[in-house]
C-alpha cells in the first residue's frame, strides 16, 4: 500500500469516528435538550486538526467552527482548537469570501497571495498558511471550517484542503441540526422567563389578610389536580390567578385556554367549546377542534360560568364525570385531559337554590374553592397595585412618571373602585399617567381623571336617602309568600330575586327599544344573562295568557309585532337583538 492510500484510509478511518461522535451527539439531544453541542465539536474538531497535522508535520495554530448569526449580521465561532486556547481570532476577509462564493479557499502563502495582499486581518494574525471551507447543506452555507498556520515550515496542501471538506460535509448536517436546536432553546428559554415573570405569584400584588390567603390556597391549588372553582367580582383578578394557578402547577408545559361563557349565544358556545363536525350547521365548511381539544394535557378555564345555558351544563358534567366531549354533529365521543378552572361573579349557591344552576354540576366544580375579595374590602393593596401600574404605564413615556403624591394616594385609598375593581384602578392610573406633567401623580390630574371616566371610577360609598329608594316590597302579598314558604325548589327569597330580575331586565329592555345588547351594557350584565332572563320572561307571559300574543303583549308592555319578532329570535340559533335594529345601531 503506498502512502498516499495509507493516509486516504486513515483520513477515513477518522471521519468515521467522527460520525459516530454526531451519531451519539443526536440521540443524547433527543434526551437532553440541555445538552451543548460545543463539547462534540471541539472533540471532533481535535481529530481532525490533529490528523492534519500528523500528515505532513505540520503545525497549527489555531482550527474553528465559524458559523453566521442568527440575524445573519456577525460570524460566531461555535468551537475552536489550538496552541492558542482561547485566542479565537480569525481572518474575516478569508472567511467572507468563502461565504459570499461558497467555494473553498486554500492559501498557501497568505502574505503573498494577490487575493488578500490588502486584508489587514492576514497582517494581524501573522497568517502565513490557511484555508476556508464552507460549511454548505441542502444548497446554504452557514458557516464556514477554518485553520490557520504560522510556521514557516510545512504550508497546507490540496490533500489538506480535500480533507477539510469531507470533514465539513460529514458535520455540516448535524450542525444545522444542533444551530436550530440551540435557537428552540434560547427561545424556549425566554418564553419560560417572560411566563414566570409575568404570572408568577409575585405578579399578584396584595398584602393584606385576605389576600394572603388567597396566595395559600392558590399555591396549594397549584400542586393538586382538582377542579377549581374562582369567585368575585369583574375586575379582581380572576383570570390572572387562574394563569398563576396553571403556569405554578404541573401541567405548566401544557396549553392555557380561556373561553368566556357569557360572551357567545349557546350554539356558538358549544361549538367553541367542543369543537364540531363539517357540515354541522350552516356555515360549518370544515372540521373544528374545540377549546377542550386545544386544551389538552393543560388546562382550560371557563369564565362566567353560570351564564352556561342549562343543556351545555348537562354536557359540561359529562365532560367532568366522564373526561369526553363530543364535537357538534358527531356522534362519537373523544377523551381528553384536561384541568378546568372555573370563574364566576356570581353566586353559585343562590344560582342553584333559583333553579339556574345544576346542582350536581355545581359540587364537581366547587372542589376547590378560592374567593378573591373586592378591592374596597382590602384597601391596603392599593397603593402597591397602584405604583405597580404608575411603573408599567410609566415605560411608555419618554419621561416617566415616578410616583404618585401622598395626596393622590390618600383619594386612591377613599375610593371604593366597585365598578369593576383593580382593572377600574388600573384605567385611572394608565390615564392619569399619560396625562401627567410632574414626576409623580398630582392630586389635580387625578381629580380629572376620575371626572373624566365618569362611572368608570366610582365615587367613594354614600348612604343612600329613603326618597331615592328604587325598590319597594308589596306587604300583602309578600306575608302570603312568606306564610306559603317554598314553592317547589324556589324558596320566597329566590321567588322574589326572580320576579325583580325580570322587572329590572324589561324596564332595561323597555329603555333601548328592545335591544338586548345595549340593555346589558346598561345594566351592566351579560348579554347571556339579558337573552336568558328576557326568554324566560317571554315564555311566562306568552303561556300565562294562554298562547294569545296580543294579552302577552299587553302584560308586559310591549307592541305585538316587536314580541312576534322577539319570540322568533330568541329561538334561532344568532342573535336575537338584530332583527329589529337598523344597520347602524349598536
């Protein structure tokens, strides 16, 4: 065998070493997704310099993995070997054109190679010998292998060069592979930190009593796998704390998904939340997942749930008791995994006591309870929620606002912000930093701003007069229901609560002509509450006189056509509120 074919079979030998390296750098990447792959490619990348070496006695001083950035702006040097340790400085003039061509670059005598007579990093380095390869796969260079010698001896050859490139098409491959998955890392990584910064617990701002314990319980709901159940008023912080719950817990790795159940009418509604078949309803032209089949392996919270109608709460109990749903139009049922958080402003035991709220479904989703409490019943977490939002909104301007004046302070404090809690709060203090000159919130901006937003920031509590009573009990009658006792599953409270709902929700509906929305955002409801309260009140009537639209009409103060019109919408699956409304109405 002649020296050339015992070097051609060594040289071999080595790349294929050097494979059984990446071979086993990939399968330990599909383990550990921490793993770096810079320890391989300084193992590998020693092979081959020695290899080079001992061919030739050559010496070199310095061999690297240049690859191009993530923007593509700058080079970077994923690994480096030689006598230099970490002196991983290179020619960029070379290494440019091997990239900008693509093409390999053998130069044997750099000082005095016509290409780079000019390249100040060649004089720099004191580069006698060199060469570049790049490193190319599926027709893109990403980088480029580089070695470098300044001995005045040995000068690298075209068997050198030949060699560099088997070896950079053996790793080139694996380095994609490795570049990409250092980037899902960096990105991964970074998500994780914006999602613990931003719904960590120290995202939920409070120190009083209540809340602390509020902090237990959510800590403790965090670690368990039980359905929670999260009460209050708009405004408090409910989803926030669902999130906390969710990205603290063991599911964190998993999808959160947020459906809101006042805000769809039920068809909608039960598609959104299970998904449906092609060809379910009009306008179904292809198949949906729903919101539990999104939500799998995670968790998925249903806020306002008591606006659910009755017949999706029948199939919500299923999907507790049984862990399936079933899309619209398909008659097959499919598993999932799922953790629900549910919320409500309301409260359930009275909606269940009124006969709005299934029973058994109530005590599936109430085995784990945490009330948050409003913000005027713990006043001493105003000023820290405050500055919280003075710092976030603050950012946006060239000259931040740096604080708020005690004075401004003290108003902040006396308010009982009952409209809708710390997102109320949160608008006042967003708006009053726009508008504010001085370093910190002055009374006077602060004053203008609760005029300003009018019933968004509600005045401090008063004691309202007897002439402004809104509400007065018929005596009589009201003994005779309190004699009587319970009707049914009704007691004389709940008998009551439903008449004055409905009362309140016609006067409302009266007010806007008919018009469910614009009712709801006056009365400051959803509209699944309006629609649900005015069907009930419109099936009552019509069946107390007896089917007769004209006596219905009358009793509830309503033009016959409206309520034929009316009857019809509430029974179709769209909305009901834009019969009757002209093309501009709100």
């Amino acid at each position: 065998m002649n020296p050339t074919s015992k070097t051609a079979y060594r040289r071999q030998a080595i790349l294929g070493r050097i494979h059984k390296a990446l071979d086993a750098f990939y399968t330990l990447q599909k383990v550990d997704w921490e793993f770096d792959i810079r320890d391989t490619l300084r193992r590998i990348l020693g092979l081959a310099m020695e290899e080079i070496e001992f061919d030739g006695a050559k010496t070199i001083e310095r061999g690297l993995l240049i690859v191009r950035s993530a923007d593509g702006d700058d080079l970077e040097v994923q690994a480096g070997w030689g006598i230099g340790g970490d002196d991983l400085a290179f020619s960029r003039t070379i290494v440019g054109e091997t990239l900008a061509k693509g093409v390999p670059i053998l130069c044997e005598n750099a000082v005095a190679d016509p290409r780079f007579r000019n390249a100040e990093s060649i004089k720099a380095l004191e580069v006698l010998s060199c060469i570049s390869v790049p490193l190319a796969v599926e027709g893109e260079t990403i980088g480029a292998a580089y070695v470098e010698s300044r001995s005045a001896g040995k000068v690298f050859v075209d068997d050198d060069r030949a060699f560099l490139e088997e070896f950079a098409a053996t790793i080139t491959p694996y380095l994609k592979v490795a570049l990409t998955h250092q980037r899902h890392v960096r990105e991964i990584r970074k998500l994780r930190a914006e999602v613990e910064d931003r719904y960590g617990w120290g995202q939920i701002i409070g120190r009083s009593r209540a809340m602390a314990r509020v902090f237990e319980l959510s800590q403790v709901a965090a670690n368990v796998e039980r359905t929670v159940l999260i009460t209050g008023e708009s405004g408090v912080g409910k989803e926030l704390l669902a999130r906390a719950i969710h990205h603290n817990g063991a599911r964190r790795g998993g999808p959160f998904v947020v459906v809101d159940c006042s805000a769809l009418t039920e068809p909608l509604l039960e598609s959104e939340l299970f998904g449906h078949a092609r060809g379910a309803f009009t306008g179904a032209t292809a198949d949906k997942i729903g919101a539990f089949e999104e939500a799998n392996r995670g968790t998925i919270m249903l806020d306002e749930i008591a606006d659910a109608s009755k017949s999706l709460q029948q199939k919500l109990r299923r999907v507790l008791q049984e862990g399936e749903i079933r899309r619209v139009g398909e008659n097959k049922y499919r598993k999932v995994d799922v953790r629900i958080i549910c919320a409500t402003n309301r409260n359930l035991r009275a909606e269940v006591e009124a006969a709005r709220f299934i029973r058994d479904l109530y005590f599936r989703i109430n085995k784990f309870p945490i009330e948050v409490p409003p913000l005027r019943e713990r006043r001493e977490d105003i000023p820290p929620l405050a500055l919280h939002f003075v710092r976030q909104a603050g950012e946006r301007k060239e000259r931040p606002v740096a604080g708020i004046e005690p004075a401004s302070m003290r108003l902040l404090v006396e308010r009982d912000w009952a409209d809708n809690n710390i997102r109320e709060l949160r608008n006042a203090i967003e708006l009053a930093v726009d508008l504010e000159t001085a370093e910190s919130i002055q009374v006077q901006t602060l004053e203008k701003v609760l005029e300003l937003l009018g019933r968004g920031a509600s005045a401090p509590a008063r004691t309202r007069g007897p002439q402004e009573a809104l509400v007065e009990i018929a005596g009589e009658p009201f003994r005779a229901l309190l004699a009587r006792g319970a009707a049914g599953d009704m007691s004389p409270y709940h008998i009551v609560l439903e008449e004055f709902s409905s009362k309140v929700v016609a006067e409302a509906l009266r007010h806007s002509d008919w018009k469910l929305r614009p009712a709801a955002r006056a009365l400051g409801i959803s509209p699944m509450k309006v629609r649900e309260t005015f069907r009930r009140m419109l099936e009552g009537a019509v069946a107390g006189a007896g089917g007769d639209l004209t006596a219905a009409a009358r009793s509830l103060r309503m033009p016959v056509p409206v309520l034929a019109r009316k009857i019809d919408d509430l029974r179709m699956e769209g909305e009901g509120d834009e019969t009757d409304a002209p093309p501009d109405a709100p």
